[in-house]
C-alpha cells in the first residue's frame, strides 16, 4: 500500500504520456497537442525528457518554456498547452467545503486543526487508525469523516472534481481501489440503474479518469 496522493511522474514515461495523446479525444483548445506529435516528442527526448517529472520540471515556469523553444524550436503556445495537459495529471487538493453534503461545522472543525483540503485530509486520515483519532481529535461522527475520506481519495484522479466525486460515491463507490475495480461501461450502467436516467457523460470522460486512477497509489483504508 502507498503514500502518495498523486501518480508518481518519474515512473510515467514520455512514451505512456504520448500514447494518451494519441489515442484520446482531445477538448478544441488541447488539439494542437495531436499536431505533428512523433516529431516534437523525439525532440522532448532528444533533449532528456523521459518521463512525466522531467518534462514538467522543464516547463515549470513561463521563462523555462520561452527558454525551452528557443533551444528546441518547439512554439511557445504548444509548450504552454502541453504543460497545462501534464499538470492536469497532478489534480490540484479540493478545499473540504466544496463537497456537497457534508455539514458545515464537520468541515469547519477540521479547519480548525490544520485540514483545510482534500490532500490534507488523505494523508491524516487515510488509515483506519487514524480516522479514528482524528473524529475524536476534531468531534466529527466517524461516518462523517469516512465518507469526507472517500471523497478525498477520489478526487485524486485526473477529471474528477468535487462534484464528480460526490456522483461517484452517491452511487456506491467509496474509493479509487472499487473504481479502478470497474470499466467505464460498468461505471455508466450503475450510474443509470442509480439514477433513473440516461448519464450525460459517455465512456471517453471516464476512461481515462480511470487510466490515472490505475496508476494512484491505493492507500485509503475502509
């Protein structure tokens, strides 16, 4: 069982990072990304990039990237998007109040200890042991804190905010371990069967949140 709260960039390789691009749909504003893609990417290589850390690091800021296209002559707006698409791999920690029903006093009381958000709260409370410190620590009935567990943990993984968390856990999905259990066609009939309704998100928007979610340490306890 891991530690960390996102995927580990070393480990995930320009090339898996490539083959993302290639094969999925692409929003209108990150299409350039599919733009002459093996050239510039063996350009990324040729210049020691080879996993997802690397490259971000050398984009990391907007004087890294103008500096980037002058030595590579990739343009600065692909640079610029295809940073944007690697940092989205890294969802940023969801602030506890944006988790629909969940009682205001229970989110303001682990505010008050220091846990103001999503990341916070996975790594106090991510085991067993210490959910149940941390209930007695802040007053918060254990229910209450385990299901604002669950949510944490779930939005660790690309596309999935406070608001889809919460529809994930609603139908019965309480972590990334039972997700990552599922295909995105099994995740839209439950969703439906839940519901009573056609989903208005097809398998693309899930597929991936689940090829991320598959590379995430499975650290939560239930």
């Amino acid at each position: 069982m891991g530690n960390s709260y996102h995927i580990d960039t070393e480990k995930y390789s320009l090339q898996r990072f490539k083959h993302n691009l290639e094969t999925r749909n692409m929003i209108p504003s990150r299409v350039i990304l599919k733009v002459d893609l093996d050239n510039r990417f063996n350009i990324l290589k040729m210049n020691g990039i080879t996993n997802l850390k690397e490259l971000m690091e050398r984009l990391k800021t907007k004087p890294k990237i103008e500096s980037f296209s002058n030595e590579t002559g990739l343009p600065i707006d692909y640079l610029t998007i295809l940073n944007r698409e690697a940092k989205s791999y890294l969802p940023n920690p969801v602030r506890l109040d944006k988790f629909a029903g969940i009682p205001a006093n229970y989110v303001n009381s682990l505010d008050r200890i220091g846990i103001k958000n999503s990341r916070q709260l996975f790594y106090a409370a991510k085991a067993k042991d210490d959910r149940q410190s941390l209930a007695q620590q802040a007053d918060i009935p254990i229910d209450i804190l385990d299901e604002l567990v669950s949510l944490s943990d779930l939005v660790r993984t690309y596309g999935v905010g406070p608001v889809f968390a919460r529809l994930i856990y609603d139908v019965g999905i309480k972590s990334i371990k039972e997700f990552v259990e599922i295909t995105a066609e099994e995740f839209i009939r439950i969703y439906e069967e839940h519901e009573g309704k056609k989903a208005d998100f097809g398998v693309s928007d899930i597929e991936f949140s689940l090829v991320i979610a598959r590379e995430l340490d499975i650290a939560v306890e239930l």
